[in-house]
C-alpha cells in the first residue's frame, strides 16, 4: 500500500467525509484486534479505499459507534465496527510485510535501516495474514520476487516494472469476488489501480532515489543520478504522464462495468477526482504521504 489512493476532499459531503473516517478509523482498529498493535503503523488511505470498496461490492452495511484509540485518546471518534474492514487489515500486512522486504533488497541505505526492524516486528502479523489468505500471499511473495529481480536488472520500462505491483493488487481485489466473471473484473480493476498506485510512486520517489542512488524506473530510463534538476524531474513527469492518463482511463472503465451501488459518491470521488488530484500533486513536488487526520 502506497497511500495515494484517497478522496478529494473539497468535492465530498461532511456526511460523506465523516463515512470515510469511519472506515479508516475501523481499519486500523481491526489491524489491531486481528493482527496486533503494530501493524497499525502500516495503515493507509488505500487500506480505507479497499474496505469501503469490499462494503460496496458486497453489500455490507456501514455500521459505526464512538471509540476512543491510542491517537484520540480523550476524544471519541466514529468507527467502523462492520465487517468490512477486515480483509483490508489483512491485505495491508501481507502487502506492507513484502514492501519492506523489497526496500531490504533495494532500497536505500536509510530504507534498509527502517525496513530491517520494522519487518522483524511485522513477522507475527504477516504469518497471521499469511495463514488467513494464503494464496493471497503466495502470490504477492512471487510479485515481490519478480519487482526485485526487475530493480536488479535496473530495468528502465515503466510497464514492466509497474507489472508485479499491478498483479499483487489484481490478487487483492480478486478476492472480492464470489464468482469466475466478478473476480476477473474485480482483478482487472485492482491490476490498473496497482499499477497507477507504483507510477505515480516512482515520480514522487525520483528525486529521493536519484539522489541515494536507489531503483527507479524513470532515473534509470532518463540516467539520473545524484540531485536532480526541476527541469530533469518536469521532463521525467511528463513522460509519466501519457502513462497514467491512459491507466486512469482503463481502470474507469473496469469500475463502470463493476456497477457499483452503495457509496458510490466517496468511491466515484477517490476514483474520477481523488487519483488525478494526487498525481497533480506529485507532478507539482506539493504532495505530502502523511497528513493530519482531522
């Protein structure tokens, strides 16, 4: 999970926005219940995009209630206590557990001084996950494998490298499905959506990884190295952004097919307005990974 999938908050509702707390809010205190404290650290704007997505395709009602947590500890805040926000806890391990075992492989050296304890204090979690979705897992482990065999070979392809991103969320939406035809689109849309997730990841890291000398696509296609320029990070940008033009256009497509019902308003604002938003962000060097929760 990469925390670029959020909503555009301007365009929602104060009901809608107070729904999507919830959510977030829920995931995290079913990371913790199911998988244990630690696991909360690793929670994501995608983790409350996933569990609002696994609601509305499988018709879970919203149920929320004031809880208090570890953040909020004086003031009650609405969370979800539905059962959709458990896959998404789930998911989030498995996948966060891999992410810090590629930065382990390639990343750089301050990535590996975070990764290395952070994966120790995640191994519990990860077996729980892993034994819980197994094949989720399965497939995600082999994905890891390939992304970092492509860093090894500093592969300069943005389609090739964005693959194994791309069919680790493919497995995650897959899941979703209760039948053959579902879960093939429900894939085809999480495929797009991974792949949206690793690009604009790439453009937003470029000027960090040229600058230690860690694996990125666009470095390595463009020979960056060291500090980069805002005229070397604009060209970069702009050979990106035919690519995500044309991934957002593909992963609307798969959700119009998906018919989507319940929440549809917070699902068609992450997805119309919330992806382009943040990859203007990015293209512009104003996008922050952490904001303040409100």
């Amino acid at each position: 999970m990469f925390g670029y999938v959020r909503p555009y908050k301007p365009y929602l509702r104060v009901c809608e926005y107070e729904a999507y707390k919830s959510v977030y809010c829920g995931v995290c205190k079913s990371m913790g219940r199911f998988l244990g404290e630690v696991s909360r650290f690793g929670l994501t704007y995608d983790a409350a995009f996933l569990s609002l997505f696994e609601m509305s395709v499988r018709g879970i009602e919203l149920k929320a209630e004031p809880q208090r947590c570890i953040a909020h500890p004086l003031t009650k805040r609405s969370c979800a206590v539905s059962a959709g926000t458990e896959f998404a806890a789930y998911a989030s391990v498995i996948l966060m557990y891999h992410k810090l075992k590629d930065d382990l492989s390639d990343g750089s050296l301050k990535d590996r001084l975070i990764a290395r304890p952070a994966a120790a204090a995640l191994t519990g979690a990860y077996i729980k996950a892993r034994a819980a979705y197994p094949r989720l897992a399965a497939v995600v482990e082999k994905q890891t494998k390939e992304q970092m065999k492509l860093e090894k070979e500093l592969c300069s392809s943005l389609d090739r490298a964005a693959e194994p991103t791309g069919q680790m969320t493919r497995a995650v939406f897959a899941e979703l499905g209760e039948d053959k035809p579902r879960k093939k689109l429900l894939g085809s849309f999480g495929y797009f959506l991974g792949r949206y997730t690793y690009l604009v990841d790439a453009l937003d890291d470029l000027k960090k990884d040229a600058a230690s000398g860690g694996y990125n696509p666009l470095a390595v296609r463009l020979g960056l190295k060291g500090s980069i320029t805002d005229e070397e990070f604009e060209k970069a940008a702009g050979i990106i952004e035919m690519n995500i033009r044309l991934t957002l256009g593909q992963l609307a497509e798969k959700y119009v097919k998906l018919e989507i019902g319940s929440y549809k308003s917070i699902l068609d604002n992450i997805i119309y307005l919330g992806l382009t938003d943040v990859f203007e962000q990015v293209k512009k060097q104003t996008f922050r990974k952490k904001e303040r929760k409100d």
